[in-house]
C-alpha cells in the first residue's frame, strides 16, 4: 500500500499550467512544484510568469515560463513542445487561465462574448487536444484539470458571456473525461466559488459601476453569501487541483469538484 508521501508524490511529472502567472494559476503552480512536479507556466503576461518560475526556482523546486495566449491553437501547440522540450514530457494539464468582465446581457458586445468565450471555453479545449494528442503519443496516460466556476452552475447576474463559457467548461471535461479514458487520461474540473485574487477586484469595480453598490458592500454582501462567512484563498483552490493531479485522485474522472465555501448551498 502506498503511503500518503507516495500518494502527493509527482516527483518526475511535467505540468502545463494556464493562466499561470498570477492568483489561482500560481497557487496551482507552487503547490504542483512543491510536489515535486515540473511546471511550465504558460501566461499571455510573461513578466509574471518569469516572476512566479523565478519564486519556485529559489525553493529548489524546478519551473519554467512560455508567453502564451490561451485562446489560440497556435500557442497551445507551442506551449505543449515548450514543456515536451523542457523537461521530457506532460504529464498534467490545468486550463486555469480565464477572465469574467462583468456586462449586463443587453449590454454585452458580440466582440466581448467572442474574448470571453474564446479564452474561457475554446482555451481549455485547445490545449486539451494538443496536450492530449502528446499524451497518447506517449502512452503513458495523464491528467487534465480544467478550472470551471460555480457560475456554470448557478448564474449570478451581468455575466451572462462567463456562465455559459464555465458552463461550457463542465460539458467539456465530460465529454473528453468519456472520450479519453481508453487511454487513461483521467478529466476533471474544478467550481470555484469567491475566490480573493486580482481579477476579483476588477470585477467587483466593474459590478460596483452596473449596480452602483460600493465595491467594500458589494464585497461583503459576496462573502455574507458564502455559509462559511467569507472569500476563498488561491491556495485554497490549489490544494484541491494538487488532489486530482495526485494518485489519490487515479479513479476520478469527468466530475466537478465544487470548491465555494458552500455558496451554492444558499
């Protein structure tokens, strides 16, 4: 029987983090290098990215940083040679890189539907297909674990182009999780409640402008919502991903791990 250090053990793993460079995608990244994984971070923001590489460098854990934008076929073809090259293999993919401007549906553009979708949605399934055909080449099976939102569960008002991409995300890791078994390349994702980073804040100034609410009460009404009485960490996002890339994680495939500090129980 394996025990728990062998089980959080991806010593000789490569990762291809998305979105990597910042927030959840650099969470996500520390806690898969501390595992002993190989992380490639792919950021449309190389500058953060070198940053994030540079930080797990110094903890003696192994890291490298491409500029990609998640959205285009080129890039994740790109991006999965970078890690190939890099470091011998892929082993894990986590689509983590997404955005969520706030627009009323009357209001949104077809060109801001188009950006939300195209990195939301079709980014996960572009580097999905490029990591997954390197996978099988290889035959070694792999995992890919996409970052979804509890907004592809339950719309939360003025985000109409974002609940459908994540929706969209949860109907994609189904999908591939059913297609990509024969090969044991297992397909999960992750829902996210309120989780405090970056883009947090730009959206919740962007919801303050549609509602006209403080963004400080707009914010506390978001954490009165959640029963445990408050916003998630990054890392707290990161620890989850860090299960389903790890063998405690090896007969999960095609579900969605809620993680909202129980939002969508209200």
């Amino acid at each position: 029987m394996l025990t728990i250090s062998d089980l959080f053990d991806l010593s000789g793993k490569a990762a291809l983090v998305t979105g990597g460079g910042i927030g959840i995608g650099q969470a996500i990244c520390r806690r898969l290098a501390e595992a002993g994984a190989s992380v490639m971070i792919a950021d449309i923001n190389i500058d953060a990215a070198n940053e994030t590489a540079e930080l797990i460098n110094q903890n003696e854990c192994i890291s490298r940083s491409c500029k990609a934008d998640a959205s285009l076929a080129a890039h994740a073809i790109q991006a999965v040679d970078d890690t190939i090259e890099a470091f011998g293999s892929i082993d894990i993919l986590i689509n983590n890189a997404g955005i969520y401007p706030a627009s009323p549906f009357t209001e949104t553009s077809k060109e801001l539907w188009d950006k939300v979708i195209g990195l939301n949605l079709s980014g996960p399934f572009l580097f999905s297909q490029a990591a997954a055909q390197a996978m099988i080449k290889a035959g070694k099976g792999g995992k890919i674990i996409n970052m979804a939102s509890v907004d592809g569960i339950r719309p939360t008002g003025y985000m109409a182009h974002y609940n459908s991409s994540k929706g969209g995300v949860i109907m994609l890791t189904k999908a591939l999780a059913l297609e990509l078994a024969p090969h044991n390349i297992l397909v999960n994702a992750l829902a996210p409640g309120g989780i405090l980073t970056p883009g947090t804040v730009v959206t919740g100034e962007e919801m303050t402008k549609i509602t006209g609410k403080t963004l400080e009460v707009f914010a506390g009404e978001m954490g009165n919502r959640m029963p445990l009485g408050r916003m998630g960490e990054p890392d707290e996002v990161a620890r989850v991903v860090l299960f389903l890339a790890s063998k405690l994680a090896d007969y999960i495939t095609g579900e969605v791990i809620v993680v909202d500090g129980g939002y969508l129980l209200k």
